[in-house]
C-alpha cells in the first residue's frame, strides 16, 4: 500500500490474500493506521495538510474490523515529539474536512473482504438495535473512493457509511466499484438514529454526493439508502443493480407495507423496515443511465421531495420499478418525475403510487407488461376517514365525512408506451381490502382517458365510474392528465448498454515541483513549470503510436501537489496534446492568481483546438474578472465539451452551434454574457472561477 503524503512509518505492512487470522488482523491494523494519517490535520512533523491518498495494489485485503476514516490529529508530547493519534469524536476537537482518496488498481484485482463476525456490531451501544458491522464508516471528510470491490461475504452490514457528527460531508465520489453480499446496505447517506446510539447528534450533512459505474449485487435491504434530510443531491449515473431486495431508496421503512393502516398491500412484495433509521428519512437523489435486474422487492422507493428517474432499464423485478412511501396521509408529497425508462414488469405493478398527495410526472417510458396487467397504480385516501375498529376498517358515513383535506394525487403522462389496454387504476383502501387483487381487473380504469381531461373518481365506495369535471373545493378528486403515445400493442426494446469500467493502464506522470506563497518569484515560477511540465509530456506523447491508447505517455498525467499556488501568466497548451491535470481534490490543489498579474480577461490555461485534456480535482481562484479555463472549440458534432461536478463563477460560450456539450451536476454561480469571437471556424468556451 501506497499513501501519498502521509508516513508509512509506524504502520504495519498489509498481507494480502492471506485470509487466516493473524494475517487478517494485521492487514486490518495496516490499512486502518494509513486511514489514521490520511485524516490528520498535522503529521508527525508537524506540517499541516488537508489531502491524502492511498493506494491498493492489486489483491484480496481481508478485514476483520470496521475501517474509520475520520478527521483526527497526533497529539504534541511535553517533549514535543508527536503522540498517540487521536479521533476527533473522542475529545470534541473539531477542524475543516480532510479530502481523502482511497483508489485499488481496479475493482477486480483491488478487492477488500470482510472476515470478520457475522453477528451484531459489537460498537453499537443500544443493544436493541439490530445493526450489523459496516466495512468502511466515513465520517467528516471529503471521501474519493474508486475502483475498489467491497465484498462483505454475506456477513457484513454495510459496505460505505457516509456520516455526519461533527463535520458534514460535501462533496463525494464513489466511482467504478464493486459492493456485493451484504446483509443491510450498500451505500448508506447520513444516520438518523444509529449516530445518536453509537456517538452524539448529528447535523445530517452528507451531499452532493456523485456515485458513477458502481455494481451493487446481492444485498439483503438495500444497494443505496439515502436516510437524512440533510443528505441530498445523489446523482447515482452509470449503475447496476442486481439481486438487491431494494435497488435506492431514502426511507428505511422498508416497502410493501401501508403504516397508517398497519397492513401489507396486496399484491406487493413485502421487506422489513431498517432496525435502525428513521422510517420518514427523506433524503434526496436522482438515478439515470442505470440498470436494475432481478429487484426482490422493488428497484426504487421514494420517499418525500423531489426524485429523478431517467433513462434506466429494468427487468426481472419481483415487485415493482417505483413506489412511493407507503404513508396515505403523508404531510410530505413525493414528486418522481420518470422519464426515458424501459420497464419489463414482473407480477407485480410497475409503478404503485400509495401516498395521498403524490405530484407525479411521466414521460417517454416504455412499459412491458402483460395485456391486461396495469403499468401503474394510484390510491387515494379521498374516498373516506377510515378507521380500525372490531370488524376491520371501517368507512365514513356520509360525503362530507369521506372528505380528509383538500389534498389529492396528481399524475401526467405524456408519451408513453403501454402493452396493456387497461395502463392505469384507480384504488382506493377500503376497496383494496375488499377486491384484492385476485379481482383487480374489475375495477374501472382510469386510462385510456379523454384527451387533456381531468379525472375523479366517484365517492361511492362500491362505484368505480370514472368521470370528467373541474377542480371544485372540497371535492375529494385525483388528476389524471394523459397525452399519451401508445395504449396496447407491441413495445420495442434494447437493454441499456453501460460505459465499461476504464481499462488498467500505467501512465506516464510528472508531479510539478510548485512554490507556495504570493509573491512575483513564485508566481512567474510556477506558471513557467506547469508550461515547461505540459511540453515535456507533449514530447513523451510525440513516441506514442497514433491509436495506441495503452501508451504510458499517452493521457500523460500533470499532478499538482496540495496547497495554494500562486500564477502569473497562461499556461498555453496546443491543439495536438492530449494530457491530463489533476490536483489532490477542489478543497487541497489551488492555483490562484497572484496580487501582481494582470489577470482580467486572462485565461490561466488557454486549449486551443483539437485538444484532448483534462481537468480535473483541483480549484482555480482570482480577483473578479480573473480568468480561468479559455478552451477553443471545432463547432463540429464530433467535438465534445463534457463536465462533471464543476463550479464556475461565470460560463460564457461564443458562437457554438454543433458542438455535443454534458454538464452534469453543474453550478453557474454568476451567469455573464461575452462578445462573439468567431476565428477561422474555431469557437471559443469561457471558463472563469
């Protein structure tokens, strides 16, 4: 193991693949002591730093203890050498989060194994709480983990706990890995409860959170559980789900069940609520370009607020593609919005809508299920006040006592492709109980409808008539508003294809020797090693044969060291490179624009046409005015502008037509126009910080 950065001294060496205990423990302890120093605000010499990495080489790492990796310090001797390392929970000491990279070579030869208890975590203080060991608890830094598999021998409980006590955590990368054979969950978004059991309060910060090209397979609640309010912006891309009982959810009250009335709902597959967590957790995420095969119970369960699903396939699904908290009278309304997804359905409904005050929105899905089977179902508690008594659940006597508020579900759908005739229906509990869903098919539907119009369904318990009207007051209604493609027929379909993981390749690197602190010396010498660093690897390039893409120089890599560096001039980098410039993360690697430049209107990296670069985990400052990043663009369709989790002060584009541009997760925080510069068919994008 490699941690850059930070002292291997002290640390045992880890013994991959050897899985007896003596070996285990100490490759535990090994691997645990670098954690201890990725996340310390001083090492033993005393310097401060915020950024560490550390690397897995090739091998099974078998682990019989949960890893921490929390901000922590080496406490100062009388003497003054450096003491016992400490964690921060343990004594109140608070500081700004660390950013920690954790990357193996690759998920399949990078592998870290839990050999450890298969029992409860013995860490947890209430003994009711059923929780078993997590694999990697993260707490109050900014984590970086890629291309890793975290296997936890079905005996684990969790792979990655992302928590919040002391210090949030925003943001976070969780990139090309395997999790599989858990007992709980994959990926766990803040603790509501279990962090009061085991430390203190939380704050529940734990956002904007990127989770890209991940596997979750054979997990036993869910791959991804989003369980704070405060744990939102999950933009889950490029995934795969497979055998997983839930594929995401942000509620740890399981699924199947209708709480307010304490019953299964027919017809769905039933999972147990989280032993710990709160089941109204209320996380936030959005899933795209993802695959979901062979769900147990559902791919994805949403609670409140607003949930993206687009673009994703799924098949083999016990249950159903999407359902919403199963709360009825839930003061907080679900607002999915489906659009572009492939659903094969299994037995069960594709899209089961419970809560009383949904606001769905579907577009441009395909959805296979049998003639007669419905893609989706909506309840409504606006039929009556249903209470339970001696026989059961019992209705109101009369309409005005049917009416609970002025609150009712909302559904569009446009463009959509049904194989069934008979799409939608309109449910309601008392009548659920009484039909089941062995007689689900004689209840009236609500779809096809007539073109624009809006839906409600009579009061009448046992008359399931559909009809048109207005929106009256205290009228007990659901919406429906339907311009759809196709009711019926044949539905063609291709299964998502997802991007591979990126291949093992040694590249060539150079790490640019850079001078902290603002003056003219520095800042002229650093701005001349980042040019005279981007020219040598250009020379290392130049030997590289054209299309051979496992050439070390080719993507040759510029790292730039954590600190803060100051800059003078533009780094010019010409239209054949093709180059990488990486940093030790937004909040460690900083070139800034020094006090006596004349940074307005300068770009500090000028790209001219056609280059290839990267930028990628590092941070660009300056005065107002300052530039950042100038790329010139071929306005052709073949050209390409891709960003990801980006933040700019201002993004100005001039004369752009053709060009393909993805921004994902991309913040504009101060929007300005800029005059066209148009040069010889070459276009020009502004990035400024």
């Amino acid at each position: 193991m490699l941690t850059d950065a930070t002292p291997d001294a002290g640390c045992p060496d880890a013994l991959p693949n050897y899985s007896d205990p003596q070996s285990v423990s100490r490759t535990t302890a090994a691997i645990q002591c670098r954690l201890n120093y990725a996340g310390i605000s001083n090492d033993p010499t005393g310097v401060q730093r915020n950024s560490a990495t550390i690397y897995f080489p090739p091998g099974i790492y078998y682990i019989n203890k949960r890893l921490s990796l929390t901000p922590g310090y080496f406490a100062q001797n009388p003497d003054g050498s450096m003491g016992d390392y400490t964690e921060k929970y343990k004594n109140g000491y608070s500081r700004a989060a660390a950013s920690v990279h954790l990357m193996g070579r690759s998920p399949t030869s990078a592998q870290i194994v839990w050999a450890g208890s298969c029992e409860k975590d013995p860490d947890i203080i209430d003994k009711l709480v059923v929780k078993y060991s997590s694999m990697l608890w993260v707490d109050g830094v900014v984590p970086d983990i890629e291309r890793l598999t975290f296997d936890g021998h079905t005996c684990a409980g969790v792979a990655i706990d992302l928590t919040s006590e002391f210090n949030g955590i925003s943001p976070a990368h969780i990139h090309e890995l395997a999790i599989q054979n858990l007992k709980q969950v994959g990926i766990v978004g803040g603790r509501p409860e279990l962090a009061t059991y085991e430390r203190h309060d939380v704050n529940g910060i734990v956002s904007e959170v990127s989770i890209n090209q991940v596997s979750f397979k054979h997990i036993d609640y869910a791959g991804i559980a989003v369980l704070t309010p405060n744990a939102l912006d999950y933009w889950i891309r490029d995934s795969y789900f497979e055998d997983c009982a839930i594929g995401i959810t942000n509620a740890a009250a399981g699924a199947g069940w209708a709480y307010s009335y304490d019953e299964h709902i027919p017809g769905l597959p039933y999972l147990a609520p989280l032993p710990w967590g709160e089941k109204t957790s209320s996380g936030q995420f959005d899933v795209s370009n993802s695959v979901f095969k062979n769900s147990r119970v559902s791919d994805i369960v949403g609670n409140s607020g607003r949930i993206g699903v687009r673009n994703n396939y799924s098949s083999g699904s016990a249950g159903t593609f999407f359902q919403s908290y199963a709360s009825f009278q839930s003061d907080s309304p679900i607002q999915p919005y489906l659009q572009g997804n492939t659903v094969i359905a299994g037995p069960a409904v594709p899209v089961a809508l419970p809560n009383a005050k949904d606001f769905v929105t579907m577009i441009g899905n395909k959805f296979i299920t049998g003639p007669s089977q419905a893609a989706f179902w909506v309840w409504t508690n606006q039929f009556g006040l249903h209470t339970k008594g001696e026989n059961g659940y019992i209705g109101a006597s009369s309409v005005a006592e049917k009416i609970v508020d002025q609150s009712y579900s909302n559904v569009v759908s446009i463009s959509n492709q049904y194989t069934s005739t008979v799409p939608a229906l309109l449910l309601d509990w008392n009548g659920f109980k009484a039909s089941g869903l062995q007689n689900a098919p004689a209840w009236r539907p609500v779809m096809p409808a007539p073109f624009g119009c809006s839906l409600r369904a009579s009061p009448t318990l046992l008359d399931k008539r559909t009809y048109c009207s207005g929106l009256a007051y205290n009228d007990p209604q659901f919406n429906l508003y339907t311009f759809d493609y196709q009711v019926g027929g044949s539905v063609a379909t291709n299964e998502l294809q997802l991007p591979p993981i990126r291949p093992e390749v040694t590249r060539y690197g150079i790490v640019a020797k850079l001078s902290a602190g603002d003056s003219l010396d520095n800042a002229i010498a650093n701005s001349a090693t980042l040019q005279r660093t981007v020219q040598t690897l250009l020379e290392a390039q130049s030997a590289c044969s054209p299309g051979d893409y496992y050439c070390p120089a080719r993507w040759g890599v510029l790292y730039l060291p954590s600190g803060a560096f100051p800059m003078l001039s533009t780094v010019t980098i010409p239209g054949n490179a093709q180059i990488q410039i990486v940093g030790a993360g937004t909040g460690s690697s900083t070139l800034y624009w020094s006090a006596g430049s004349s940074a307005a209107g300068t770009p500090m990296f000028g790209v001219s046409a056609p280059a290839k670069v990267i930028f990628r985990d590092f941070s660009i400052s300056g005065p107002a005015g300052g530039g950042g990043i100038t790329f010139e663009v071929n306005d052709t369709a073949s050209s390409r502008v891709h960003t990801e989790e980006v933040v700019v002060g201002s993004f100005n584009v001039s004369n752009i037509g053709n060009v393909p541009f993805e921004m994902r997760d991309f913040q504009n925080s101060s929007p300005t126009g800029s005059p066209s510069t148009l040069t010889y068919g070459i276009h020009t994008i502004h990035l400024r910080p």
